[in-house]
C-alpha cells in the first residue's frame, strides 16, 4: 500500500479517535433499524458484520436484540468501552474488533450481512472498501450501506469547514462520493452485486443553532479535528460560518434548530457463485 494511503488511513483513525462519537451517535441511530427493516430477515441464524459501528447504537444493538450473532468493526477502539456499556444495558452479546474498512481481519464470505451507516464512506481508498464489503459477504447475503449525500445538508455542513482548511492531497476522493448513485453503481456493480438505492432523509433537531454549532464543536471528530487544524484565531471564522449554514436551512422559527438531513441508503445483493 502506498506512502499516501498509509498516511490517510492513519489521519482517518486520529480523527474518528477524537471528539467523543458516543455524543453524536444517538442522533443519526434511527437509520439503522430502518437499514435492518429494508435488508429483511436478520434475526437467529444470521451473521451480521458492521463496518464503522462506533458505539454499536444504530445497527449492531438493534440486530443482536433481533436475534443475530453480531460482529462490531471500527477504525479505532475508542468508542468500544461504551458500546460495551450499551449492549449491557440491551442485554445482548457483541463481538468488538478493531478493524480497517479497507483491510478488514476476516475470511471470504464469513457473513451473511455486512452494513456500514456513516462508516465506511470515510476510508481513504474507496474501491478497497468496496472490495472488502463484498469479500467477506457470502454469496447470496446482502450488502447494506447507509452514505450522506453531497446535495444534502450533511454535504454542505462539510463543505462549510473544508472551506477554511488545506487543500486535500492529490488523488483524494470525497467520502460524499458515497452519496452518489452512480458513483455507488461503479464501486459495486462490477463485484458482482445487484443494487436497490433511495434517498431517505433523518430529522436532527437541538435546542437552538448555537447547541448544534457547541455540540458538533465539541464531540464530532471531523469538527473537533478541524478545530484543531484551523487554529483557535482563526477558528471563529469557521464557527461563524457554521451557524449561518445552519440558520439557512433551519426548518423552525421559534429560535429551536431542526432540519432533514439526506443520505442514501443502498441494499446490495451479492449474486451466488
């Protein structure tokens, strides 16, 4: 593996090691069990592998109550000691494994399910991660991946802090990327899966503007590594267009702060042998 890929994969651990995920992890949750709903299926009998599962609150708890002997993979192990908390709390058996999107520590076809909400969209080499999403599917088991979208508002909550940061590297492609039908069609199609996409939307609401802006500030990885990397002087700048992204597309008028934030979800059907 390239110098280069090597150095995106380390910068894409450091930032998902920071913040705090735990925080930022119940307001996106609501997408994993309508993942698990949309795949169909997943309960005793089924293996399920989550790709960027953080604290295991959107897919990986939600399957193992279903019934599911469940795995959990993240880029960093961070977040593991409270997804350990949180499936104590629902009652369920996780396995937790420290895992890279684009080199994941598991044999071909080992599960019957592989999903990724938010996760996997992140790793610095897409068509690895594409690969290796499929590899460990089984044949005839299902792919199912949930990816916010360039035209959406998580897009230009993004676009509103890379603004102010360093050009990225030569060769880099946006996480976003995810989000595009087509882009997806490229990725998949070719590894033999057979793809159903839609665009659905999550309502993230805060008390006002201001608590999203804190919130983000102070628990988002990107954010709080995009903090770091701006500087404090410079910081306020970023901040101030932070809140005007937000106050544009706020859907409330009584000073609270809500809107739909859109993502596509793709369910992918890796054809048998």
């Amino acid at each position: 593996m390239s110098e280069v890929v090597d150095g995106a994969r380390e910068r894409n651990r450091a930032v998902w090691a920071s913040g705090d995920w735990d925080e930022v992890a119940p307001y996106i949750a609501v997408a994993g069990p309508r993942l698990l709903d949309r795949i169909g299926g997943v309960g005793a009998d089924v293996r399920l592998l989550d790709v960027g599962t953080g604290s295991g609150g959107s897919v990986v708890i939600p399957a193992a109550q279903r019934g599911a002997e469940v795995v959990g993979a993240d880029v960093t192990d961070a977040w593991f000691p409270a997804a350990r908390r949180r499936a104590e709390e629902a009652g369920v058996d996780v396995e937790w494994v420290v895992a890279d999107a684009v080199e994941l520590p598991f044999e071909d076809g080992s599960f019957d399910v592989v999903t990724s909400t938010f996760g996997h969209m992140f790793a610095p080499d897409q068509h690895a991660a594409a690969r290796e999403l499929v590899r460990v599917c089984r044949p005839g088991g299902t792919v199912g991946l949930c990816c916010w979208t360039a035209e959406g508002h998580s897009g230009g909550l993004f676009a509103s802090i890379g603004a102010l940061m360093l050009p990225p590297p030569e060769g880099f492609r946006p996480p976003l990327l995810w989000g595009s039908e087509p882009h997806v069609r490229e990725l998949l199609q070719p590894l033999g899966v057979t793809l159903d996409m839609r665009r659905a939307t999550l309502p993230i609401a805060f008390a006002s503007a201001e608590a999203q802006a804190a919130h983000y500030e102070a628990y988002f990885g990107p954010m709080v590594t995009a903090k770091a990397a701006i500087g404090e002087e410079r910081w306020p700048v970023a901040r101030d267009g932070i809140l005007a992204f937000l106050a544009e597309i706020n859907e409330r008028e009584d000073g609270t702060m809500a809107a739909e934030y859109e993502y596509l979800e793709t369910i992918g059907r890796r054809g048998a042998p």
